[in-house]
C-alpha cells in the first residue's frame, strides 16, 4: 500500500480509532489481536502505524471491538 493512495487517510483514521478503543478497553496486545483476528505481530505493525492493511480489514478488524463505520462519497465540488 502507498501512502499516495486515497484511501490512507481512512486507513490512518480507522486505524488510530482503532487503537484508541484498544486502550478503551484495556486491552494487552495478546488480547486486542486476538479480538481482531490478527497475528502478534500484525498487532505490532498496526501500533506502529505501518499502512499495510487494507481498508477492508481494518473495517473488518473494527467491527470485532465494537466500531461501527460508516461512509459517505461526494462528487467533486461544483460537479452535478
């Protein structure tokens, strides 16, 4: 995944609610992948903010702890 993709700020805004309801629940690293259906060090990866998750499994890996998404799509300013 390149961080010029347009979905990387959704990547890196889901992934940081993620993380935040991970501390919500108080949740050791152990637990919080297994909850979310990752490996040890996926769960790693995700801490560190590497982008290598798709928006798919980030939305999949919410939904396991609780958050709900939701997503709305705009036509460019001034077109329609």
């Amino acid at each position: 995944m390149t961080a010029k993709s347009p979905s990387a700020p959704l990547r890196a805004q889901l992934r940081e609610r993620i993380l935040s309801r991970i501390v919500e629940l108080k949740l050791k690293d152990v637990d919080a992948a297994e909850q979310l259906g990752l490996t040890a060090g996926q769960m790693s990866r995700l801490r560190q903010g590497e982008d290598i998750f798709t928006l798919d499994r980030l939305i999949d890996a919410a939904a396991h702890i609780g958050i709900s998404v939701r997503m709305s799509a705009t036509r460019p300013y001034g077109q329609g």
